[in-house]
C-alpha cells in the first residue's frame, strides 16, 4: 500500500489532543505556514503536509487524470486524515485549499471540526450574472500562457502583485522562488484547475462552521468575494483583516494567529468529552 505520508510529506507535532491541519495554496508549500503553526503546538497537534506536485511530495505519485480537476486535491487530504486517523480536525487551508477543504468537508463531515479559510474563493472568474471573481477568463488564459513561454518571467510577475507587501522584498522573493520550485507542467496545470474552478452551487452543501478571512487590498480576490461567501456559506463567520495582500500568514502571521485563535476559542466547550 502506498506511504500517504511518505507521499505527502506529512509532518506531525505539538502537544494537544485535537489535531490543526494546515493546507497550502497554489504554488506553495507546507513551509508558508512556518510562521503561524509552531504558534499552535502547545494546545493542538499539528499537522502539515505538501499536495503531490508540491514541495517535497511524491512527484511519482502526480498524474494529470488525478490531478486534472480538485478533485485529486480532495483524496489527497482526506487520505492523509485517514492516515493519521487524526477523527474531527480543524483545518486551516490557504487560497484553493480553503475550496479543497470545503470539498473534503462535504464527502466527509465527521471528519471536520471546523474550517478556517484564509482568502478563499469558490469561483475566481467573473461572469455575465454579475458575480465578480476578480479575473477575466481572458486573464488567466494570459498567466497561463506566459507560464508556458517564461515560466520565471510570470513568477516574477505575479509573487509582488500577489503579495502586495513592497516593503517586504525578502518575502516577495521567497514566494517567487516558491513558485519555481515544482515542475512547471505541473505547476501550470494546478494554476488551471484552481483559476478555472466554481464550487459557487457547492456552498450549500456544506454544514461545517467555518472562518472566513478576507485581506484587504487583496488583488487575487476582492473583498466582495468574501462577503459573498458569507452570505452563502451557512454557519459562516466573516473578518476582514488589516493584512494586505493574498498571503497574511506569510506578511502578517500575528494577526492571521490571533484571528484563528479568537474564533477557535468559541469551540473550546465542544472539545469537552
């Protein structure tokens, strides 16, 4: 049987009996959660793990059948929950992995605490009923083009306007390196699925209570797609941060620690056996 561990890279401490995973985004790994998980080692057990095509998983492990769609995303972190047999999690996911959460939420409810999304989006296109994601399909088939043709060139385009922290060059250079980091057929691939995504019909479906933190001045997803989750997603509490940007655990990680850990507090009662 395969090592979902080992595949995933998974990574295991902290103290507590309830079990925090972390989720990466698009283009990242289980290393931008640096500065915010080790804050919840005293009181949970934490986990981090990187998708296959990410960071230091098993790029063996990648095909394009299973990862073509979110879908892949979603086995890999149900999968690795099975494995760690880890019962109710609160997860914490960046970006898409807010959506693959939600999505792993919805096949397997008992396998969730709560979710707390960090600048999530269901559908990151607009579209003619008036809903605005914050891209023209015009725009993303550009990114996805100047992958294909310099793929350093769009990483270098798109880390600062992402980040959008300009007194933080360090940052802004670590996630550009970040983005280079994996495959980029793989990496352009992942762009596809997550930009080309709509899980708009699939918020009803869900019943786990979640956080929604929606940074201010973020150019990957405006601020009206949080307010519009809020207002679809039932058993949904909306903050909006003072972090700027698409990335507050990476420019912002104490107020994106001190976000979590008030909302978490208004579950301490059910942690109770």
């Amino acid at each position: 049987m395969e090592n979902i561990l080992v595949r995933n890279n998974v990574k295991v401490f902290g103290q507590g009996e309830k079990t925090i995973v972390f989720g990466h985004g698009f283009g990242c790994d289980q290393n931008m959660w640096r500065f915010v998980a080790p804050q919840f080692e005293k009181e949970y057990r934490v986990v981090l793990f990187d998708y296959v095509g990410s960071g230091k998983s098993d790029l063996t492990a990648y095909s394009y059948e299973r990862y073509g769609t979110i879908e892949g995303y979603v086995k890999d972190l149900l999968e690795v929950m099975e494995a760690l047999n880890a019962g109710k999690v609160i997860f914490v996911g960046h970006s898409i992995s807010s959506m693959i959460g939600m999505m792993a939420s919805i096949q397997r409810p008992e396998y969730f605490e709560c979710l707390i999304m960090v600048g999530p989006s269901p559908r990151y296109l607009n579209d003619e009923s008036g809903y605005y994601g914050g891209f023209e399909r015009e725009d993303v088939e550009e990114l996805l083009d100047m992958m294909e043709m310099n793929f350093v060139g769009w990483a270098s385009y798109l880390a600062p306007l992402a980040l959008n922290n300009p007194d933080r060059p360090l940052l802004t250079k670590e996630l550009e390196t970040s983005f280079c980091s994996t495959d980029p057929a793989v990496t352009r691939k992942f762009a596809e699925v997550t930009f080309f995504s709509d899980h708009r019909e699939d918020l009803a479906k869900a019943e786990t209570p979640s956080l929604i933190l929606q940074c201010s001045e973020d150019s990957i997803v405006p601020v009206g797609v949080g307010k519009y989750l809020e207002s679809h997603l039932k058993n949904s509490t909306f903050r909006l941060m003072e972090a700027k940007g698409h990335y507050p655990h990476l420019s912002h990680p104490e107020e994106t620690v001190r976000l979590i850990k008030e909302y978490l507090s208004s579950f301490k009662e059910d942690y109770v056996d």
